[in-house]
C-alpha cells in the first residue's frame, strides 16, 4: 500500500514508521497527554515524516514547515480532506460541517459563502466593536478591584459577543441567559466530542450500541445549540431585507435564496442540494472558531506577560510613546506598535491553541518529499513542531517577542508561525483572531500591569493539551500602572 503500484506521483521510498503493536498498531500513543511534543521526540528518530496507524487508519505526521507548506499549500488539492466519522456525522447532520466536512462540491460552496460573508462583516465597523469589547473588559476588570481575576472565562464570553454580533447582530448582555446557554454548549459540545468515551465509538462500532452517558450529555449539548441557532436564523428570515445585509446570517439567507430563485436543481450540483443546514453548520463553526482559540490566545499571552514584566513595561512605553497618553489604540497603530505586534506572534508560535490543526485527509493518491501516500490517508500537520523547529527558530521554547523585530525579513518572520494552517483549509478566522488580541491586549496593556496574586507566584506555563492547547487556570491581578506594585513580577 506505501509503494506506488503504477502511473501517478511516483515516490520510491517507503515512509518510515516506529514498530507497530500487534492489531492495536500505534493506537497506544494516542494515550499521551502531549500528543505534539511526543510526534515532535519520534520525528527526531524517524524523520520529519513518518506513518503510524490507529487501529484500522493509517495516519501519516508531518513535523516541519517545508513539509506542511508541500502539502498544504503546494498540493493543496490533494491534502484538503478530512477523514469522516461516525461521531463528526452525528452532530452535523450527516457531515455537513464546514471544519469537519469532506472536500466535496457542498462543502467548497459552505467554505466560500462562509469566507465572503466573514470578510463582508470584517468590512463593516467591526474595529469599532472590538474595540468597545476591549474597554468594556477593562471598566469590569477595574470594577473586580484588586481581587484576582480567572481571565480565560471572560475572554471567552467578550469573543463569543463579538462573534454572536457579527453572525446575528445581538450584542447580548454578558448575563443574558440565551447567551449564557449558547457560550456553555458550544464549549460542552467541543469537549465532550473530543473525550475518549466518543472517540472510542468511531473505531469501535459494536460500542454504539451500548449505553453511553457522554453520549447523551454531547447529544442535549447540540440539541441546545441547534435551537439557538435555528431560532436566530428563524427570526433573520422574518426579518431580512436583500436591501440590507446586516450580518452573517443575513449573507447567508441571501445566498439560499438567490440560489434557490436561480432554480439549481440537486443534478446541477452534483446529486445533492445546498441546504439550511450547511448555513447553519457554517454559523456554528465560526462560534466555535471565534470564541474558544482567541479567548485561549489571549489568556496564554496574560500568562507568560506575567512572567516577562519587562515586556509588560516596554510595550506600555512603546504605546505610550506612539499613542500619546489618551488617544486609543486603532488598528493601523499596529505597524507602529512593533514590539506590541511581535508578542502577538511570538504567542501564537509557542501556544499554537490547534497544535495539530484539524487532521486532513488525502483526497487521492499523491507524494511529499518524494514518499507515496494513498488516497484516504489521514494527515496530521504538528504546527506545534514546525513553530518549534530548531533550523528555522533559535532557542524556540524561549518566549523572545524580539525574534520577529530582529529577523532579517520580519514580515516572513511573522508568516513563518503557521498556527493558522494553510493552504485549502487555513483558518477562516485568521484576520479577525489577529484584530481582536491586539485590541485587547492593547487596551489591557495600556491600563494595567498583570501582576501574580503573590509575588513569584506565576502561573505554569506547560498547558493541558487536548484538542486544543488551554493553559492551566491561573489568577492574576489587574493593577493600573497609576498604583505602586511594580517589582512584584518576575523576568
Ligand atoms: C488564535 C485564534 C485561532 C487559531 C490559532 C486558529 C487556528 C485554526 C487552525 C489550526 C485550523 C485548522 C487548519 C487546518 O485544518 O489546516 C482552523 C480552522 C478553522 N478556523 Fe480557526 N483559529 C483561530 C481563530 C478562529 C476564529 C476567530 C474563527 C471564526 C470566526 C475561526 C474559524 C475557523 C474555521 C471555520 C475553521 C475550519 C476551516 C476549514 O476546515 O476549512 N478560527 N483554525
């Protein structure tokens, strides 16, 4: 199966692969908490590329940048699958997911219709929103006082505003409980999909019968998340004018009926019908997409500031020095802000919140590095290991924001962290993420130190690796540079 048997993008050489179990193959691994860190180690022994296999899948891991960018980018077409599974299909009706669903006809309208009206509402006022989300979040972060405060919660709920603003246009109120339900069951619904009490059942079918309680708590989780999002799609229906597009939901509903009125039948688009439920899948992905990863990247960025004060204070002078002492940050400063910028970066490089992307699948026998691959074979790239590459970063665990100023190309510096992805299946989100953590590190920053609840006491900076990389929860204390405190910190 690893040789290529007749004409096509020959390889001559066999992927290397550590010795297998008997009947359970690798699967083991899969058992390991650091599951980046860990193919990185066996990247170090077999190569850059290797081939495991889970059970009956064979799964080939690709460590490096130029390995992930040959696939990715430059064969794009050939790696834009994803595998299928039994659990993906049930809770997106039958697979009509945007970040799981397969590399098909459907999907390719899903991703562009997503893509425009993304960009479409990026158009709009959005700075300004983010913006006012920005100091929203400092005025309750001086309302907490000097008590501490457990970051990761409220950036999840600021995100999951702007988000549910850009798709439905209700800036909902942080305590509304809609909106409570809604933040709670998009996380419950990643999390609980992600358990090995679920992911058992994709590779063992005869467990589907049996009685599963996570089952049942993943099935209530999207069933509240599917009537939140039929009810606001319900309700812009009622609503909409193509006079004016107000959001994403309302591109959306445009989009079906333009589509409907042009009269496409099923044939015309390859036997199948691009229904409500490929929208409504779309607007759940960019919930979970815009809540969970920016809030994660920020709180990281919370965390290892609390360990480089001096950071802290050179970012507040930069801005100091670039905004004057009342204006407020825009986005354009950013090319001013160059230290601000390339802490963002230096963030995202060493906290990649997707560390092995969402795994894709080959869509039909092709090579990379000179190796045949098979069509079917899921592919695994480590972001993790490529922003951690000794050849392209030096001392990469260090957090040194100074890397990206002092490299001879900075812009290829800061396209070099590839924690976005690429190619087919980048993040959809990438341009939003990067507004809204400067926004709010800015505004942050610009007010307060982040200072340890006891001195020295710093949170740990290892991280919980699942199917996101979440750091540990941690306590910090907002104190505005106006207060004394400053020598409580540790470089
Ligand atoms: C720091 C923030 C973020 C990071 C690090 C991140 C990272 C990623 C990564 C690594 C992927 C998978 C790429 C691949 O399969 O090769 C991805 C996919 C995706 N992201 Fe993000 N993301 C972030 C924020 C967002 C936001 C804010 C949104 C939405 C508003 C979003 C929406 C999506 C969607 C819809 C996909 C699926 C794309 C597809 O399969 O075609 N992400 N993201």
């Amino acid at each position: 199966r690893w040789k290529c048997q007749g004409p096509g993008p020959c390889g001559s050489k066999t992927l290397p692969s550590p010795r297998p179990l008997p009947l359970l193959g690798h699967l083991l691994e899969l058992r390991r908490k650091d599951l980046p860190v860990r193919f990185m180690e066996l990247s170090r022994r077999y190569g850059p590329v290797y081939r495991l296999r889970f059970g009956t899948q064979d799964v080939v891991v690709l460590n490096t940048t130029e390995l992930i960018r040959e696939a990715l980018i430059k064969k794009w077409s050939d790696f834009a699958g994803r595998p299928q599974s039994y659990t993906a299909d049930l809770i997106s009706f039958g697979g009509k997911d945007l970040s799981l669903g397969n590399y098909t006809a459907m999907w390719k309208i899903q991703r562009r219709l997503a893509h425009s009206s993304l960009q479409r509402s990026l158009r709009t006022n959005l700075e300004a929103l983010i913006s006012q989300e920005a100091q929203q979040l400092c005025q309750d972060f001086l309302s907490y006082g000097s008590s501490p405060v457990d970051v990761s919660k409220d950036f999840s709920l600021h995100t999951c505003r702007i988000i549910s603003s850009m798709t439905f246009g209700v800036l909902f109120d942080k305590k509304d409980p809609e909106f409570q339900v809604i933040h709670k069951c998009i996380g419950d619904v990643v999390q609980l999909w992600s358990s090995p009490n679920i992911t058992v059942l994709d590779s063992f079918p005869f467990l589907r019968k049996l009685p599963n309680a996570s089952l049942d708590a993943l099935m209530q989780a999207v069933a509240r998340r599917d009537a939140f999002v039929k009810h606001q799609l319900e309700i812009h229906k009622e609503t909409f004018q193509p006079s004016e597009i107000r959001d994403i939901s309302d591109s959306m509903i445009h989009f079906l009926q333009e589509r409907k009125q042009q009269e496409q039948t099923p044939a015309a688009a390859g036997g199948e019908e691009f229904d409500e439920d490929y929208i409504h899948m779309a607007i759940v992905d960019l919930f979970i997409g815009g809540t969970e990863t920016t809030a994660s990247t920020l709180t990281w960025s919370v965390a290892y500031l609390m360990h480089h004060p001096q950071v802290q204070e050179r970012i507040y002078s930069e801005m100091l020095e670039v905004l004057g002492p009342e204006r407020l940050p825009e986005y354009s400063d950013r090319v001013h802000l160059p230290l601000l910028w390339a802490t963002i970066s230096e963030m995202l490089r060493l906290r990649p919140v997707a560390p092995l992307a969402v795994p894709h699948a080959t869509t039909r026998d092709t090579s990379l590095s000179g190796y045949f691959i098979p069509k079917g074979t899921v592919v695994i790239p480590n972001l993790y290991a490529a922003n951690h590459d000794e050849t392209k970063w030096k001392n990469p665990t260090q957090f040194r924001p100074e890397r990206f100023m002092e490299a001879e190309d900075p812009k290829q510096a800061h396209r070099d962290v590839l924690s976005f992805g690429a190619g087919a299946r980048v993040c959809l989100g990438e341009s939003l993420a990067r507004m809204e953590i400067f926004f709010f590190l800015a505004h942050l920053l610009r007010h307060f130190r982040f200072l340890p609840l006891v001195p020295g006491q710093l949170p740990d900076l290892c991280g919980i690796f699942g199917i996101n990389l979440r750091s540990k929860p941690f306590q910090v204390r907002f104190v505005p540079w106006t207060e004394p405190g400053k020598d409580e910190g540790q470089e």
